[in-house]
C-alpha cells in the first residue's frame, strides 16, 4: 500500500543508485529535457500515464507506483525552510543577496507583476572557462502582470 | 551619525523615488551591470572609491554616507527566511521545488561541489514571446570542488 | 525622507480615521473595486500616477508620498507567518483545514497547475440570510497549467 | 490497531490511487457536496454512520477505520506553518497580501467581528474564459459579531 | 499624527498609571464587565462613540485618540506565540495540557464544531478558600456546530 | 517493549475508538471527574495502581502498559506551539487575545503571583440557551502570590 | 510619558552605569537580598511604594517611574527563546541536557506535580575552591502537588 | 543493529519501568550520585567500560547496546527549544526571568566569564517545610573568566 | 532497499561502535586526513569507487551500501539551527560571539569576499599545555573574492 | 542616556568609518590581539578602564560611553540563528557540515568534554598561496572534561 508520492520517489531514488543510472539518459527515454525529467522523478512534476510506464520500466516500479506518478504531488523538495545542503544553500543565498535587486529590475522593465514559476523552464550547462568551468543556468518565466479591477 | 549600512541604503531608496531615478542609468553612471549596481545601491556590495562618489553625486549622499558605500555591507536583503513579497516568493518557491533537481544535475555532471555565489554574475532581460513576454534570467557561477585532504 | 512604502501606508491610514473615511467611498473616487484600492490603500499593490494624485487629493499626502504610490511595493501586509487577529486567522484556518481539498479539487477539475494570485480578483458582499447574514466572498483566479519541457 | 485519524486518511488515500477513483464520484455516493467529501476523506471532517459506511465500502475499509471516520478528528492539513506546495502557498499569499483588505472591508460593512470558518462552505468550479479558463472559488460564512458584556 | 491602535493602548496605559486607576472602575464607568473594558483598553475590542468618548475624559485622550478607538483593532495582545509572563504561560500550559482533553469533551458532549471566541464571555473572581485564596474563571461561549454541505 | 507513555496513550486511543466507549463513562468507572480521567487517559497527569489498574481493564491493557500509567508523564498535548485544531486554537485565541487582560485582572485583585495551573481544577459543562447552547468551562486555580527574600 | 516597564529598567541600568553603583549595595539599601533586588531593578518583580521610593532615590527616577516599579511587570528577560549570551546560555544547557533528570529525580521522591518558580528563592555564592574558584547557586521552590479531581 | 544512543536509552527506560526500579537504587549500584546517574541513563553522560556494564546488568541489556554507553552521546534531552512538560518548564522560567538578574550578579563578583556547564554538579533534596516540603537543588559550577590576549 | 545517505551512515556508526574501530586509523586505510575521513563516513562528503570499497570492507557494508558512499550526499550533520549538543554548541557559540569579528578581520585583509567552506581544510590537534591541555584547530580556506561585473 | 552596550557599539562603528581608522591599529593602541580587540569593540568583551579610555580617545567617546565598556555585555553579534551574511554563513556551514566529525574527533583524541569557547583564543591570517591565497584560521580551546561525580 503506498499512500503517499514520496515513497515512490524513495523507490526511484533508490533504483537509480543500485542501477547505475543518469538522470540525462532517464530523461532521453522519457522525451524530455534533463531539468523536468529529474525534478518529476524527485516527486515535483506529474507523469502523463505514458511517461510514467517509462520510467515504470527504468526503475522496475509496481503499477501501484506507476499510477502514483500520475498523480500531481505535494510539491516542496526540501526538509527546512532554509537549506543546510551547500550546493542549494548558495541558491538560497543568491534570493536573499540579489532578492531585492531581482525585484527592482523586473518591475523596471516591465511594471508590477512576477515572473511565473509555473510557465517556467530552466537549462542547466556547463560553461568552459579557462580560469576553471563555470555552471550557467537559463531561467525562462512568463511574466504576468498584476490584474486591476 | 551613520552606524550601518541599512541607513545609507535608506537614504539612496529615498532619493531613487524623489529624483524619479531608473536603475539602468544609474548603472550606465556608474559603470557596471545593472544587476550589479543595483545589488550594490541597495547594501549588498561594496563600491571603490570612485564608484561611491559617483553614487554620492547620483543620489546627493554626505561624505560619511560615500565613506559608508565603501565598506563592506552585512549582506542580506530580505527580511524574513520566507519571503512574502510574490516576485520574490516564486524564487524561493523554485529553489524549493527544483532545488533538489538543480543539486543533482550538477553533481551529475561536475561532481561534488558547488556554484558559486560569489564568482558569480545575473543578467536579466525580457524575452519577447507572442503568448506573452518572459523574464529570461542568465545565471553563471564558477564551479568549485569539494576538496579532498 | 519617505524611505518604505509602509510609512504612506501609515499616513493612509492615519488620515483615514482623522477624516473619518470609508473604504467604498475611496474606491468610487479612484474608480476600482473597493477590493482593489483597500489593497492598494494598504500598501499591496500600485497606483498609476493619476489614481496615485487623487489618493493623494483624498489623504492629504506629499507629492513625494504621492510618488511612492507608484512605486511597486514588497508585498506581505500581515505581521505574522500565522496571524494573530481572529478575522484573519479564520482565513488561515480555511487554507489550513481545506488547504488539501482545494489542491485536489483543483488539480481533478483542470490537472497539474495552480490558481493565480495575480492574475486574480476578490469581491466581498453581504449576503442576507434569515438565520444571520453571511460573508459571501467570490474569489476568481486564471488557472495556469505547470508546463512541460 | 488504528491509533489516529492520520492512518485511516492514508488508507483512503492510497485506495483512491489504486483505485481510480474521482472525488466528484466520491461526493455524489456520499451525498454531499465535493468539496465537504473531499476534505472528510482527507481527514478534516466529521461522517456520520451512514456516510462512514459508504465511504468504507468506497475504499474498501475495514470496519474500525469505518469507526474512526465517524470520530471528530484534529483538523489541520498542512505540514508546515507557510505550505510549500505552490498550489496551496497561492491561497497563502492571498491571505497575506489581501488579509488587511479582507479585514477592513468585512469591519467596514458589518462592524466587528469574524466571518465564520465553522458555519462555512466553499464550492469550487471552472469559468470558462477565452483568455484561459479561470477557477472561480465561492466562500461562503456567517458573520459572528463580537459580544459586548 | 496617529497610525495604529497600539499608540493608543500605550497612552491608555500610561494614564492609568500616571492617574493611578482601577480596571474595575474604569468598567463601572464605561458601563461594561471589567473583563470587556480591561480588554478593550487594551487594544483588544470596539468602543462606541459613547464608550470612546467616556475613555477620553478617564484618560485624557485627544479627540484624534478617541477617534481610533471606535476602529476595530488588528487583535493579539501578546509579543511572542509562547508567552514568557508566568502568569500568561500558565493559561498556555492549560491549553497545552488540557488541550485535547477539552476537545474530546466538547466532541463527546456537542459533536463537531467549535466553542465561540467570539460570542464569548469571560468572568474573573476571587474565590475564598481556607488552603489560600483562588482564582475562579467562567468562560462562556456558543457551541457552533460543522455545517455540512 | 513499551519505551514511553505515548505508546500507552495511542494503545488507550485505539480500544476507546474499537470499543466504542464514551470518557464520562470511564470517568465514571476510574472514580474521577470526566476532565481530569480524560487528560490522564489521554497521557497528562498519573494514574494510582488502582485507577491503573481499572483502567487496564477497561482498555484491555497489558501489564507494562498498566505499570507507565503510574509513572509520571513528559505533559504537552499539542503537536505544534500554535495548534492547528479549530477547536483548540479558539483557546489559543482567548489566551492570545485577553492575555492582557487576565494578567491586569487578576494583578488587580490579588497583586503579584499566579493562578496555578498544578493546583487547578476544570469543569465543562452544556449550558441550555434558547439562542444556540453554549459550552461554560468553570476554572479553578490557587493564587500563588510571587515571594520576596 | 512612560508606557511600559522596560522603559524604566532602561532608565535603572543606565543611571546604575553613570553612578558607578553596585547590586549588593542597591540590595542593601532596598533591604532585600541581592537576588530579588536585582530581579526587581531589571523589571521581573513588583516593588512596593517604600521599596519603590528608595529605588527612585537611588537611581534618581521621576514619579511616574517610580510609580511603575509598583506595577506588575510583564516577566521575562531574555532576547530570544534560546539565549546567545554564553552565561546565560549555560543555564539553557543545564536545563537541556538535565531537564528529564531533574525530573526524574523530583518525581520520585515527591510524586507528580513541580517545584515552584513562584515560591521560590536563589542565592549566588562564590565557593573558594583550590582549583579555581566556583559559582554555587541553590534555588528552593515549594514543591505542588498535581491535583486530583 | 544499534545506531544512537536514543535506542539505548529507550530500553533502558523500558527496562526501568517493566522492573519498577528506582533512579537511587541504580546510582548506588553505579556508584555514583543519583543526579549524574540518571543523567547518564537518560543519555547524557559516558560510561566507564565498569560502569556500562553494572548497566549492562542492571537493565538486561545486549554486549552491544553496553558498547553504546562507553560512546560520548549527542547530548540535549528535550523535544523542544521551548519545553512544554510543566516541571521542566518551570526550569526554563527560571532562566527566562532571573537570566539577567544571575548574569548581574555572577559578573559583580567574579568579573566577565561564565559558571560552567562542563565542570559542575548538582544535587536534589527535599526540604522538609512545615508551610509544604520544598525542592532544594545545588548548582556547583566551576567559574570560567574569559581569556585576554 | 537503500533510500538515503543516512542509511549507510547510521550502518557505519552501528558497525564503528560493534567493532571497537577509531576514526583515526579508519582514516588511514582510506588514506585521507582523519578529519575528511570522519566528515565522509558520517555522510558529508563522496567517496571515491576505491575509497568506497575500503570503507566497505572496514564496517562490512552491502555492495548497495558501497554504491551510495560513491553519491554526493546532502550535506548538513546536526539535528537542530541551533545545536543542543555541548561540544557542537562551543562552536555555534563562537560563530556567534565573533561572527562580525572575523567578518571584519577578513574584509580589512582581503577585501569583499569569503573564506571557501568548499576548498576548504580542517586540522583538529592536542596541544599540551601544563594549565590543561588544548584544542588546537587549524581551519584554511581559499578567499574567494566577490566579482564585479 | 546610554542603556546598552548596543548603542557605545553603533557609536564605534560609526567613528571607524568616519575617521577612517583600521582594527589593526586600533589593536596595536589597546595593546591586545587583532582579534580580541574587533571582538571587544564589536560589543563583545570587557575593557579594563585603561583600555577603555584608550578605546575612548580613538573614538571619541563620552565618559559615559567609556563607562559602559567596562560592564560585561550581554554577548552574541548576530542578527538571526542562521547568518544570512555570506561570510559569516560558511562559518555557520562548517560547524553544520562538520559539526559531527568535530565532536567525534575531539571525544576520540580527549574522551568526553568541551573545547572551551571562553579559555579561547583565534588568530586570523593571510596565507600565500599560487593558486590563491587563503584564510587561515587558529583556533586554541582548552579542553574541558566532564566532571563526574
């Protein structure tokens, strides 16, 4: 009995380190990009049912699991408020130093309004750089202005 | 009497709004990104000498107050761990959703290690698109390795 | 020196009791919903220059208060991450008791996404009851489907 | 041995999933709204004997999970204070943003007091929009006054 | 220039022990409970006119003062979620303790619902006791019952 | 191997709910008030060997579980500092609202010390109104005035 | 006009600074121990008028603070609900890792209930000790049965 | 498989309860004081290889869990920063309230430094009292001053 | 099934302490520093294929186990923001106490920037002393200085 | 009026960066380390009257200022239990990181104890380095076993 996506993001997690697998060939035969494919097989996005069969066979899960996948989760991939975990501190880090900044330049160019967390995509590359490889990140949002009525 | 930071930051958003001032001017005056001046207007870093007075000259600041420009700021800009204001929320809401995701792909093809925060630029623009214009954000930080010992 | 919006807030609401205001009467002189311009009013949302004069008409405000009228606020207009005033806790309770519910019913009815709280209108009216009147609130958010990439 | 509410909510759950089944066909055998079905399923409500047994044939029940549906649960369905799930932090936010506005508009048209969250509904629905369909939430709650003595 | 209700509870407070007033008298003068008038004083319920103007004159308050008095107030009179005042702890400690004792009795006695806050009453009073003196508190208030939908 | 009264407590909840038993009727059998049996049942406060023991034979208790109802309990009954529950935070809300209030009262009457949260006693009872029933909670606790030395 | 308790502590400390004055002298001349007085002067007890008008003259305060030092205080002297100060913090530490052993101990020797933070006395010593001088501190609080009822 | 010490101390509270022993008796057949017994028991102190085993016999326990008592535990016993069982809390009080007053005084008589937490002892009576037998408890703590250089 | 980085973590502990193993000469098999080998056994750093087999060998690990040893873990070893523990609390308490101290001594040698946590050395000694013998603790770290763009 | 230690910190603050001045040659004139001499200014330790008087002349302070820094200060330099300031937060990183292995390493080397942070001293360097240059960081406790007893 599985009552919760979690537990099939354990079972995936789980296969993948005694499989040997990447999330970039995951995502090859799931026919999406890297970003998406491992955020929905850490339990944040939702599987259409042929998607899910996928990875059902990727992981070896149960049908149970695989209907789980389909199912649209209680989204949050942390375990605190502020991240302990360096890697995902510095992001942390990066809202709290450039919060403000990020505010202000977005409402100058384009008014009151945020930019969409939902109609988002983001693309995470490797950049060659003489004085050490850098990690560049794309982040796309719509931007959705504030309605008045 | 100036004893932090947060006043001269005060002082420089109060006359932003008085001389009806944009960011990207005051940027093009001062010599840098957009993304950086901001940042450093609004007490997250640390301008030289000349930087400051040219802030000084921008915003009408008193000699203590371009004295204080050059010291090095306690960073942090947001007032709470969680922040409420929307625009900034949906940052911290994608570091919660893909933070984990983000952690992986890196590690996948890095290793262990992290992206800097500190060698590290933002540049932020607006991308036409027909079902509406998006926010694209470009991120680039120098990896850096875990060392072994 | 006006530095924050909170304090036109303060000035807002200060002359709103010395004057002896109403809520609705603003709404009519700015020409948006009563929802609206309280939000506005309150420090959540933005005015445009003309709204922002005659706000500034109804509260005897500076032109300098007038100009931050205009300027895009930090959001967030409750003291606490759980609000202590018994009105605005039974909200929280709502979100809190049926917070799942509205998640499920949701995502049955249109899948995985969420209801905007931007592009989002609120309308709160009296409805007579014999048993005793009630608060109907109607609540109307576009729907924006998570995307795949 | 079933020791709390929770376990029983994680039976309902898990059969849902395994199950196939909908709320709103859940809401229509049950005979009440969804929106009170969903949220009793999901451990917030109350059933009666009649309801507790239909809901354990439904789900496939044993006959103590069917006793502990008809005991008054503790109610609370969030694992933190400020939800991570971006479905469920919108309402959050509107609470926050707009939770001064409600307060002042409720005060303004019926005097002090609260908008009850006990004698209380809530009927969600899709509003059919060419822009995007919306989702339209109707709250509906008995103004309680505050008692002078 | 007034902005909040706390400035008035502040100059209240200050007047009654510059004047060195009773509670108990000042509610036989505003003509309610002592428990009503102490918490309306402090910032807690809404005056009439009347009753704002009679607190005017006790304590010598302007008309501005007097003004926000009849302003329903944003509610909570306590500076942390748990109180750090002894004798406030204790009442937490009771909620604490009791807690789901008191739920399980209401629940067995009235079924699902709620006792008021709000439709409420409370009365303070010395009760002799030979073993030391004790404080008795009644505490009334309407059982509202869940709707169901 | 039971290692906390928790455990006990859940083993108690279980047979109440399997059983179909009512607190007041095993009040009525382990010879105390409903409050005080409930709270002890529910794991606050220490049972004798004999209520123990009666109590064992009401639930159908092992004899471990029969001996860690005779040692005294870690007290605290709620699963968060601010509780969830509407029903439990309602009390929350009256310590949080007249907390003042009941601190200046009680000062007023008996001066500096506490109501005794140890020495105390609880009573609720069905208050019959034509207006709806209301639920009268009598509280009793000894003043205990603070020492000087 | 003084609103509040701290204000006049705030006043004490200063003028104890400027005055060069010590605890034990100031306890002397208020006629109680050093652990009370200074309890009293930092705000967390109530003095009487005569205590009261030596601590005016002392520290040189006005009526009206002293006036306030014959108002129940709201208790508590800390910042945060876990000290930083490294003195202070100490105690949190012995309260942490000795809490359950403390009590333990009281409880087996009286049974349920506690030792009295109200009843209850301190005295600070230094114990000359060979190898480095040492605190000792003995608190006496009047143990309280927990009721039956 | 053992992996905390929490595990250990759980059986050895289990093994207390299921053999009715008494914290004194198992400090005399340790050989050490009542109060750094219970300690040690409770998970906060280390064992000698002599002592674990004296343990080891008195609460039945495996080779391996005797090998986890001789292992420096993760000290702190409470659940909470802020603990809720009432004996403990009153702890807490103490510290909250008279924190100030205990760090004045240490300072008046030895200067800047600490009482340690490290170098310490404690011990627990009863003082008979004719009003009520009282708790007495000494805390001996070496005095740290802090260093210069 | 092995979900988690803390699994293999809590197997090693639970084989360390079995098998009577010290830090130091686990380290020298692995053939790093004792203080990298401890960080990477209680799961903060990643293994090496050849380091992972070591270390399986040494606390008898499956060949799952040796495999997750190989993933980079998520990092952060203490249970709570604010460490209980005694020894861990020293060093919050140090960051705390001289946190703007070494914020300033860095800034004033070497500019805005930081001192790496990620290339980054610990070396942890015995210093002996005739006063008492210390810790001795070497920490180096890159300085990292914050880029202007 | 000066009523803390807070406000003779901001004065200091202050008068360095108005004047120019360096914490090394502030040292130098005090005639202690670098590092105990940031950390007294900062507000953190105690001055004898000579070396405040010196701090008194650099700065420019008033008698009464000169007062204050020889009263021990209530200690802790930071705003919140987790640093939001880059710098300072990888210190906060460390001890969260490695904060297990510490222990683990100090109990293996010294048995059960403390690293003092009071008999403490730290010593902050630039150490060359051609792939960068490095804070190097000396960190000295005395090691404090716990007393049995």
């Amino acid at each position: 009995m599985i009552s919760s996506r979690d537990e099939v993001t354990r079972m995936i997690v789980s296969a993948k380190v005694a499989r040997g697998l990447k999330w970039s060939d995951v995502a090859e035969r799931i026919g999406q990009s890297k970003e998406w494919t491992t955020a929905a097989c850490l339990g944040q996005m939702t599987f259409t049912r042929s998607q899910a069969e996928t990875a059902g066979d990727i992981f070896g899960l149960s049908d149970e699991a695989v209907a789980w996948l389909q199912i649209v989760p209680y989204k949050g991939s942390l375990r605190e408020a502020v991240p302990t975990d360096p890697l995902i501190y510095r992001w942390y880090e990066i809202v709290n130093v450039y919060g403000t900044t990020i505010k202000e330049l977005i409402h100058e160019e384009f008014g009151d309004g945020i930019m969409s967390a939902i109609d988002f995509s983001m693309d995470i590359q490797r950049e060659a750089d003489p004085k050490g490889d850098r990690v560049k990140v794309v982040l796309s949002g719509k931007f959705l202005p504030y309605k008045t009525y």
